[in-house]
C-alpha cells in the first residue's frame, strides 16, 4: 500500500471525529467561498456602474432652469464640438417647448387645481372695468371675475429616444404604436398616455400644433403623470415648427467611464465657456459605488478570516492525530520508513478530510453567496440610500424630478447584484483547500520529524 492511499484510508479511521471535521470545514470553506462570489459581483458591479451611472454631464443654457430664468439657447454646432471630446461616447439633445391653446388643438391632460392656479400667470380673483350700460355713471359697479389656469402642453424635441432622461428619469412602456424616428423631420410624434386619453388619440390619429397637422406614431407609459401628459417629437422636426433653427435648450452628455467625468467637464466647461452651466451627476456613483467598496473590504477580511479557520482546524485536528499516533509513527521510522514519507502520509490525509469539506463547503457557498452578497450590499448601502441626491435640477423636461430619479435608479441599480458560481469558483474552491491542507499540515509534519523510534518504544 503506497503512501497516498495509507493517508486517504486513515482519514476514515474515526467516523465520528472525520464527519464533525468534514462538517466544520464545510463550514468554514463554504464561507470563504461565498465571500469570493460576493467580491467577484461587487468588483463586476462597480465595474458596471462606473460605465453606466454617474457617468453623466448635464448641460443648460446659462441662467436658465428648466422653462425658468433667461439666457440664450445652446446650439446644435456647440454640441456636435462637445461630441467630438475625448471620452464623450453619446451627446442626448433636447428641445422643450409648450404648446397653448394659442398654437395646439391639444388639451392638457394636468388638473391644474390649487397649485395650478396659483402658478398661473392669468389665474385668480379679480375685477373687469365696469360694462357699457355703467360707464355713463361713477364707473364704481365693477364685476368681481374668478380666472383659471390651462396647463401648457409640454412638447419635448429630441435626438435620442433611448435616453431614460429625456422622459423625465423615468422608464418606459409603449402601450401601442412605436417609437419615430428622431433623426426625421417629420411631422409625427409619440404622446403619453394621460395625454392621448384627454385628446382621444391613438396610433395614426393628427392633432394641430404650430399651425400642421401632426400624426401620433405611438403611446407610451412611463408610470408618471407628468411624463405621460406630454408628447415627443424629433428634435428637427420641433426646431422647425416652433421656429427654432439650431437651437438646444438642454443635453446629456454620457462618458465612457466615471473615472473620465472629471476631464470631460472640464474640456466641455472650456469650450463653452461662461454660456452654458455644466454639472456631472459623479457624486452619485460615487454614492452609489461607496456600500459596494465597503462590501469588498468585507468580503475580503471575511474571506481571509475563513480561510485562517479552516487552517486552524486542520492544523488542530493533525495535531491531534499525530499525538494519537506517535507509536505508529515510531513503529514506521523503525522499520525504515523516511521523516518524508511518513509527513506525505500525513499530508495526503489533511488534504483528503479538506476535500471532502470542501464538496460539502461548496453546496453551502452556492447556495448562501447570493444571500450573503445581498444582505451586505443592503446593510452598507442603507444609510446611502437615506440621502436625498442634490445638485441643480436637470434643464430638460422633467426637472428636479429627473435627476432625483435618475439618482434612485442609480442606487437601486447598484444594489441589484447578482452573485454567479462558475467554474472558476471551482477552482478557487480547490485552490483554497490545497492551502489550508497544507498550512494546516505545517506544524505535525514539524513534530514527526522530531519523534525518535526508540524513545517511543520506551515510553510505550
């Protein structure tokens, strides 16, 4: 019988004490397993994240919010210079515009109740001079008037109906139709729900705005009252009707990673100069990533931590086992068994009672990685979330609202992870008991070398 069948033949010679060690060291390598899926999905995660979020720069008009403030628009020549910047992989155009009762045959598919009527220009309490069959007298009879407000229709240009932002930060559904073409310039758009329900719109019906006759190509839903109270055309074809040649009132500039937004400001904020303000939305990754890099640092000393466990119980259960069997031992070296031979014995006897936890360690790392990988990420991200995501609101349509949704898709996206056994964990599962075999094999291998024959025969 060779050396390495010797070993694997002793690791059976106690049932109980091998189903306890295998059990224990299921334990602990099924932990160190799973720390090394969840660390793999939290790297794969934050590389994803770095790519999609965050990695944006919002781009207005100086002195202009949204329909507020002044200035003058941007223009598309300026950005098509900012889509040649390095890093910019993508420039999101918009153009937003209202239409009233002045130009549109739409109407408003938004109440505008307290709020509305508050805000309105034209809404409120007041008094008309006095009529025709007064004027001849005081002119004291005048008539007390209540006027209401009618909610604009907002009409957003675009070149890009990909972009979660240019529907307000929210995501989206078509209901019916599909979505135009937005490179056209056609006298077609897409309307939300709330909108076309007002106005009795479906697929192929035509509305009036500036003066033509435009045909619905699609209905979406993105969940949203307001987002579904207006509609979307291609950003030639609004440029035109409205009478705006050229002209940007808002763009999503997206960078191919998060670690070029800082440069990609700065050379944007370079060439327009004091015309545009320039915000990235990097504090939100940065938010976002911040639980993920605390999960990592987890996972790591979580990892190591497991790893030292499992050296240690295989260290104390060789030790162990080199104490129970020192006449054995004594009994080999006499007959003229090598220190050598004897450590291999040995050895292959660690690795075979690691092996065996290791199988049972890596149906408990399969199965608890995607628990373990989520319970971290939520813990360490709880107080991330609790925060409200600042910055000037984003000058498109949507407003505050926008940029606050995007910053919660963000940070919920950050949150989905998905931890995935492969192969590869296989091999790191391998790898790993091989190091806590022979780590734990160390120090007997040590007091085998140091038994000598014949004092073992004395003391027995």
């Amino acid at each position: 019988m060779n050396v390495i069948t010797r070993g694997i033949r002793n690791a059976f010679r106690n049932g109980v004490r091998t189903f306890s060690i295998i059990i224990i060291l299921g334990l602990s390598l099924g932990l160190a397993l799973a720390m090394v899926v969840a660390r793999q999905a939290v790297q794969d995660k934050i590389s994803s994240v770095k790519s999609s979020i965050g990695n944006t720069i919002t781009i207005s008009p100086a002195g202009a919010q949204g329909f507020q403030g002044g200035g003058e628009p941007l223009t598309t020549d300026q950005l098509t210079k900012i889509a040649a910047t390095a890093n910019v992989i993508k420039v999101t155009e918009t153009l937003n515009d209202r239409l009233t009762t002045d130009n549109t045959s739409l109407v408003s598919a938004i109440e505008p109740g307290t709020l509305g009527n508050r805000r309105g220009r034209d809404s409120g309490v007041g008094f008309v001079p006095p009529d025709a069959a007064d004027r001849g007298g005081n002119g004291t009879n005048q008539r007390q008037i209540t006027r209401t407000f009618t909610p604009p229709v907002i009409v957003t240009g675009t070149n890009d109906l990909s972009d979660q932002s240019v529907y307000g930060g929210n995501k989206v559904t078509f209901t019916s139709g599909q979505p135009l073409d937005t490179s056209k310039d056609e006298d077609k758009a897409i309307v939300g729900t709330a909108l076309a329900t007002k106005n009795n719109l479906s697929v192929g019906s035509t509305f009036t705005a500036y003066g033509k006759s435009v045909t619905v190509t699609g209905i979406y839903d993105t969940g949203n009252t307001f987002s579904n109270a207006g509609l979307i055309m291609s950003l030639p074809a609004l440029q035109r009707l409205s009478a705006q040649p050229g002209s940007i009132t808002s763009a999503l500039v997206t960078v191919n990673s998060i670690d070029n937004v800082d440069s990609a400001t700065s050379a944007i904020k370079t060439e327009l100069g004091d015309k545009a303000d320039v915000v990235s939305n990097q504090d939100t990754a940065k938010q976002a990533i911040a639980p993920l890099e605390n999960v990592k640092t987890i996972s790591l000393y979580s990892l190591v931590g497991a790893v030292i466990a499992g050296a240690v119980i295989i260290l104390l259960t060789m030790v162990m086992i080199v104490r129970e069997r020192r006449r054995e031992i004594g009994v080999m070296k006499a007959i003229g068994a090598s220190n050598l031979t004897i450590m291999f014995q040995f050895i292959s006897e660690a690795i075979t009672l690691t092996a065996l936890g290791l199988i049972v360690g890596l149906v408990i790392g399969a199965s608890a990685a995607n628990p373990i990988a989520k319970i971290l990420v939520n813990n360490s991200s709880g107080s991330n979330t609790a925060q409200t995501v600042s910055g000037p609101q984003f000058a498109g349509r949507g407003g505050q609202r926008g940029l606050r949704a995007f910053g919660n898709n963000s940070l919920a996206s950050a949150k989905n992870i998905k931890a995935k056994v492969g192969l590869n964990i296989l091999s790191y599962g391998i790898g790993t008991a091989l190091i806590i075999a022979i780590i734990g094999s160390a120090l007997p291998a040590f007091l085998i070398s140091k038994i000598r024959p014949a004092e073992v025969m004395r003391a027995e």
